[in-house]
C-alpha cells in the first residue's frame, strides 16, 4: 500500500530511523514538505522540527539537509496541478479542514494511500475515515 507521511514522519524517513517502510511507496504531500524545509532551513524559528534538526550532531544534519533539499527519489511528492481540482471538490464536503490538511485528504485519495500522521489530527482523521481512507499515527 502507498504511505503519504507528514513532515515529522518524513524527517524520520530521511534519518531512516523507520526504514523498514521504505519496501512501499512513500509520498509526501507539498505542505508538509514545505513545513520540514522551513524548519530545516530557517534555524530562527523555533519548533519541534527546527528543534530536532539543531540537535543532529554536525555530519548527520549535513546528510539529512542533502535529503531534505534533493528528496530521495523512492520520495513521492504530489503536485497541486494534479491535486487542486480535487481539493476543489473535496471544499464543498470538508468545510472546516485547513489547508495542510485538505491537501493530505486529496493526496491520500489520489494516491490511495494510507496517511502516517507523527500527531493526531481527529478533523483530518474523521475526513480520511468518511472517504474510506485510513490513517495511522506514529511515534
């Protein structure tokens, strides 16, 4: 089954310290990829994801950065020209989801994907479960 992950679940792809997913298609969506590069590369803002990037000894932050900047191609990231027609249409069901998070909605139905959330999100969750996807929250 294809995976879509968020932005910390990514980040732990490109530390592999959840390889044994990587047999499966992974794909990211561009907000959450936007979210990891802002948080990888803006050191000012302070964060969950700023924070565990700054705590990376030096090598190891250097590789992920390489990752992070040319994602590995096993990586999959969406485009909005193939994902913005179906936001549109998923706006008129799923009023009250934001932004990331009615792109992850519409990945994951492109993709038929299972979604790998890092944190819960019960109005993302509750509009992957009423279009007959699943997502799975990780630690």
């Amino acid at each position: 089954m294809t995976q879509l992950v968020d932005d910390r679940v990514l980040f732990g792809l490109l530390l592999e310290r959840t390889a044994e997913r990587q047999h499966q298609a992974v794909y990211t969506t561009g907000c959450w990829y936007l979210r990891l590069c802002q948080a990888a590369l803006s050191p000012t803002v302070s964060g969950v994801l700023s924070g565990a990037f700054t705590e990376l000894p030096p090598r190891l932050r250097s590789r992920v950065m390489e990752s992070l900047l040319e994602l590995p191609a096993e990586i999959g990231l969406v485009s909005l020209r193939m994902l913005a027609p179906l936001i549109g249409q998923l706006r008129e069901r799923h009023r009250t989801l934001n932004l990331l998070s009615i792109e992850a909605l519409a990945a994951a139905l492109h993709l038929d994907a299972e979604v790998y959330l890092s944190t819960p999100s019960p109005p993302l969750q509750e509009a992957l479960v009423a279009e007959g996807r699943q997502a799975v929250v990780v630690d």
